[in-house]
C-alpha cells in the first residue's frame, strides 16, 4: 500500500540554515532513506527546490491556461519534499513519518495513494 | 532535468462531480502517466487519496492531527524528466482538467 509522507517547510527557516547544520540534515536524510531501503519500504522521493523557482499553470475554463511565476499558493508554509513508502497500513506509514527528519517548525502530511 | 508536478485543485468542485466524471478523470490521469511512463519521462507519482483522509504529523509537538497539513487542495504529485521548463509546462498543459485546476511545475532533486 503506497503512502506518501509530504515535508511541509517554512522556507525561511531551512534558508538560515548555516552549512554545517544543513550538512546534518542532509545527512539524517540519507539516513533516513538507507534505513528505508533496508526495511525495503522505499518508494520515489524528491527534494523540491525552493517555491520561489516554481511556475504555476493555472486552467481558468476549458482551454484557457494561464502561467504564473511562482507557487500555486503564496503562503508561509510550502511542500519541501515527499517520500513515497511502500508498507502494510496507515500505522506502519506513520511511523516511518515520525522518523523523517525535520526542523521544528515542519509538518509531515500522510496520505495514501490512489 | 528531474521537475516536480503538484496538482492543486478545488476540492468542493472535484467532489461535486459525478461518479462517472471523477472516475473518467482518473481514467484519464492513468492515461496521461502511461504516455509518460513509456517515453520513459515518468519517474513517479499518482493521484492522491483526497485531503479528508490525510494525517499529519507536527513534530515539535508529535501532535497528530486529522486532515491535510494545509489548504488540502493538493490532488496529485508526479515527478517527470524533462528536457528543461519549457518542456515541463508543455507536460503541466496536458493534465486532465479537473475542477480549478492549478500545477504548480518546480525543479527537483531525486532524494
């Protein structure tokens, strides 16, 4: 049953990261994701490059498609990044979701995949 | 270059619609990752289980609380291989229209 667990980040905070604590959590991610691998849970997952690079197709009525600079929505909190996991039920996906690696400010959205 | 797809729709809207339509749209999603998956462009993603059902985690707390982390309008993810932007905003106009429809296109880094 594949689930994917969504970072959701406050940009500004991962931004003042200095390079050393961004090398640590880089690490805890790796870690993270050798740990997965071993559990042979883990599925597709992607760091996302900051909302201020993102464009945003936006259909107003059928065939009318507009393209906006940055994100769908310009709010605080932004998605950062998403594992995908592979595993038994909801349970076993939120456990893995308590282990991702964050900083404070962070959620972690769980959500099965159709 | 890896290029993220979040699909952000109207969530009111796409449960408003008919059984057959959601599912045709789904149909369609299935269709459009297909096409994708044999160019070998695809490297990810799907349609997910809607906002309502989602559980989200606040660490600093370990507080869990039902529903989506925020908004609750993101439909779907896909993770594509595009030659550069262009080529992902050719990708994003092929989405199926779902109600309100928005996809949001930004560079990724395979994790």
């Amino acid at each position: 049953m594949q689930h994917i667990l969504m970072l959701h980040i406050n940009e500004s905070a991962y931004a003042a990261l200095t390079e050393e604590q961004q090398s640590e959590l880089y690490a805890e991610h790796m870690a993270f994701i050798a740990a997965m691998n071993e559990a042979g849970v883990k599925g597709p997952s992607a760091q996302l490059t900051p909302s201020t690079g993102a464009r945003t197709v936006r259909t107003r009525a059928k065939g009318d498609q507009l393209v906006t600079d940055g994100p769908f929505a310009e709010t605080q909190e932004q998605l950062g990044g998403f594992y995908v996991v592979d595993v038994t039920d909801d349970d076993e996906a939120l456990a893995w979701a308590r282990r991702l690696p964050v900083l404070p400010g962070d959620s972690v959205e769980v959500r099965r995949m159709m | 270059m890896r290029y993220a797809f979040l699909l952000y729709g109207d969530e009111v809207g796409a449960a408003a619609l008919r059984a057959e339509d959601r599912a045709e749209l789904a149909r369609r999603h299935r269709e459009l990752a297909g096409a994708l998956d044999r160019t070998g462009a695809l490297v990810a993603g799907g349609l997910l289980r809607p906002g309502a059902t989602a559980t989200t985690l606040w660490p600093a707390s370990g507080r869990l609380t039902d529903g989506p982390s925020s908004g609750g309008q993101l439909g779907a993810v896909y993770l594509v291989d595009c030659a550069d932007l262009d080529e992902a905003l050719l990708v994003a106009r092929r989405f199926p229209c779902s109600p309100g429809l928005s996809v949001e296109v930004r560079p990724a880094r395979a994790a």
